[in-house]
C-alpha cells in the first residue's frame, strides 16, 4: 500500500543517515521531500502541516543537535512521529460486556464491510474463541444480504437472516434476541451503505446504533479511496460515536495517504488493515510496526507472527527430520513448500514485511515469484505421478511433454520448475549439513529472526 510512499521517505532517511551534521538546509530539503512524499500519498493537507511542523520543532531543538549521530536522530524524529500520527500504540477490541457483544461495521458502499464482517468473525472464532453471530440490515441491497450468509457459512460464524422487506431496526431486535438464545458471544452488525454520503443513509444507520447499542463502532474505509476517504470519515464521525476504523483493500495500489489521515482527523485508532480477499487476511494495525514498514525498516516482527499462526509446524518439523536423515528434498516437498508460502499471503506480502538492502527492487521479487507462476509450479508438480516427484531425475523429454500438457503449460516451465528444485535441492544439502543456524549466518546480512528458528532446524 505504501510502496510510493516508502520509496520516496527511505531515500530521505538514506540522504541523512551518516551525516556527521545536520544544517539548516539539508533539514530544510529533507523537510521538503517529506512533506512532497505525504501530499503525493493523498495525505490530507492539514496532516502534512502539523506532521511537517512537530518535525522542524523537534529537528531544530537540542534533541539533534547535541547527538553523536544527527542524521539518524532525525530518521528516528520522523518514525516517532509517524508512529504517533498513525496512533501511537496498538488498540485491541474491547469485549469486555455482557455478552452478545455488538460490534457495528459503518461506511460507504464498496468500502468492504461485508468482507470485513466475516473476516473479523473468523478472527474472534479462531483467535479469542468466541461464538460469533452475523446479520446484515442492509435492506437496500439483498445481494449484500446473500452474501454475508454465504461467508457466515465459510468462517464458521452463525447467521441472523434478514431480508429487503424488514425495517433495519426490527432486523437489530430480532438479532439480539437470536444471539441471546444461541448464547453467541459476539455479534456483528452490517449496515447499509451509499456511493457518498447522504442524510437518508445516516439517519438509518443512527437509527441502527440507537437500537443496538454496539460496545464497537468501527468506520470501515477503502485505502485506494483517498480524499473521499477523509470526507466520508469525517461526516460519519460526525454522527456516529466511533470507536476505530478498518482500512480495507491495503493490498492493493492505494498511496496510503488514508491511513495517515483518518486516524489524525478523526482522533480513532486504526485497530485493522484488509490485506486481501482471503478470509483470514486481516492483520491487526501496529503503529509502531507500520511507521517502520514506511519508512522501508520493515516488519519482521508481523511476519514473525504470521509464520507462527500460518506455518504447518508438524510439516516443517517432518522435512527438518527428514533432511537430517539424509533424505533427499523431493518435488512433494517443494509443492509443500509453494503451498506454505501462498497460505502466508505470496511473496508479496512477505517482501513487504522485510527490510530489504537498498540495491534489491523488490518489485523485480515479487515478479519473479508472484502469486500466479506459484500457482502454476503447483499445477506443474501435481501433474506428475508420485514417482516423478519423488525421483525428478527420471523426468525425460516425452514425461516433460506429458506433464506440461496435463498442467497447461510449457515444457520450458517445467524445465524452470525442475531447474528451480535443482537449486533448492542443493541449498537444502547445505542445511542438512551445517545445520540452519550456520546456513542462516552466511545470508547476506546474517543473523537469526527474532524468535530464533521453528524447531527442528535448530
């Protein structure tokens, strides 16, 4: 989301770092490559002025003056007050109520609060345990109504049903008597949306609010909305108590402007992004991490998270066992593998989260290895009999031929899959052999993750 924005702000950071003084000027230039890199990340005006202003406060003050390293106090100025722009610390959802909890999604139409609905479900069910009810009042769009039972069904949530002749806030009664009976713990309310905002529509959802007297209001917000964005917030902030915001859509091209914005306008803490259309691809919003992930540092403390939550341990332990022994890595392990990384989000999402060197373009990565060839390898390997993966070197030209025309691809790709494993089969020898810790420290840049390595490769 940020990609413009962090490109713009590391190369600022890089221009300081080292200096051995810090001048009027170059804190003057630097100033003004920030405050162009937020305006092109539609960051709303009055933000820019305040965050460009704290800076120049703190920058021209004793605090990089007096310091041995000047430019990199002034990077850490800029992270800290980007971490406080985007609110400081992490606020996490409050279910401390009598239960059925009511936690009401609020926005525009095609923000995504439908999506965020279920995948906030199937958060509260997974992560806290909690038996999580649905019900839509959109009454203006039965699609929306459909849909939302549709995802109920696939997160596991139950479903309050509604439909377009009801009145919203009969719809409400009905939900809270249901959530009562099935002792739900939480219950989520989507509401009615509009492609800007109208009197009409806020009437409603106040009259909504009224009746369910939701412990949660969250603002839900497209990312790639921009300075709509920050209007809609305003007008629903407005009317409506809220008590967070959602940014949706974070995976996509937006400029990340709305983050920024949003939070510093209406005052509410972001509690979660959207990360992609899975219904598990919600990530809590860590402002701290987040300021880092600007300023191109990374995030390796959310990937961190991500392995652990993500990452099929008895399968990592069984091909650490396995190599150990001796055992070669074979094509099922590298299908394995494929798999593991499409279920953390690709290597997108992965890059994203690691501060990579200056001289790597992490565009050229993700390229390489995006979401489409991963899934066109695993079409490849599962084209192949059980032996082909096993012993890949018996794989000649009339079994390339077969195998390419069972997955839809070119014996060019399969050669590029078999070269691939070839690689991977080496680097994984070396692993067996020195053990990870060693293979780990001859990486460019060394050192182990925080949190050290899954077991068995230990």
């Amino acid at each position: 989301m940020f990609e413009n924005l962090t490109g713009r702000l590391s190369d600022a950071a890089k221009q300081l770092t080292g200096k051995g003084r810090l001048t009027e000027s170059n804190i003057k230039d630097t100033l003004r490559q920030v405050r162009l890199a937020l305006l092109e990340a539609d960051v709303a005006l009055p933000v820019v002025k305040t965050f460009i202003e704290r800076i120049r406060e703190r920058a021209m003050g004793e605090e990089v003056g007096k310091s041995l390293t000047p430019g990199q106090s002034l990077v850490k100025i800029i992270h800290a007050e980007l971490v406080k722009i985007l609110g400081s610390e992490t606020v996490p959802l409050d279910l401390r109520a009598q239960p059925p909890v009511v936690i009401m999604l609020a926005g525009l139409q095609g923000a995504g609060k439908t999506t965020t609905a279920a995948k906030l479900a199937k958060r509260l069910i997974q992560k806290d345990k909690k038996k999580v009810m649905l019900v839509s009042v959109d009454v203006h769009r039965p699609a929306a109504i459909l849909q939302l039972q549709t995802l109920a069904g696939e997160v596991g949530a139950m479903h309050c049903a509604s439909s377009a002749d009801e009145k919203p806030v009969e719809i409400v009664d009905r939900a809270l008597d249901e959530a009562r009976r099935s002792h739900a713990d939480v219950l989520i309310v989507d509401t009615a949306g509009r492609l800007h905002v109208d009197e009409g529509m806020m009437q409603e959802v106040r009259a909504v609010h009224v009746r369910a007297a939701p412990h949660e209001t969250l603002f839900i917000v497209d990312s790639m909305a921009g300075q709509d964005a920050v209007n809609s917030a305003t007008a629903f902030d407005q009317n409506l108590p809220l008590t967070g915001v959602v940014l949706t859509k974070a995976d996509g091209d937006a400029k990340g402007g709305v983050a920024l914005s949003v939070r510093e306008i209406t005052g509410k803490p972001i509690r979660f992004m959207g990360v992609g259309e899975k219904t598990d691809a919600l990530e809590t919003f860590h402002p701290d991490r987040m300021a880092s992930r600007i300023l191109g540092m990374g995030d390796v403390l959310t990937l961190v998270e991500e392995i652990e939550q993500k990452v099929n341990k008895d399968q990592t332990e069984k091909l650490a066992r396995k190599l150990k022994k001796g055992k070669g890595f074979d094509l099922s392990d590298l299908k394995a593998q494929l798999e593991q990384m499409m279920n953390m989000g690709g290597i997108a999402s992965m890059l994203e989260k690691l501060p990579l060197p200056g001289n790597v373009n992490p565009a050229a990565l993700q390229d390489q290895a995006n979401e489409q060839k991963i899934r066109r390898q695993i079409a490849i390997i599962n084209s192949m009999t059980p032996g082909e993966r096993r012993f890949p070197k018996t794989i000649n030209g009339s079994r390339k031929k077969r195998i390419a025309n069972g997955a839809g691809q070119q014996i060019q790709d399969v050669n590029r899959l078999l070269k691939q494993h070839l690689q991977m089969e080496k680097m994984m020898k070396k692993v067996s052999k020195g053990g990870m810790k060693k293979f780990m420290r001859g990486m460019p840049g060394g050192g182990m993750p925080p949190g050290g390595l899954p077991p068995g490769f230990r």
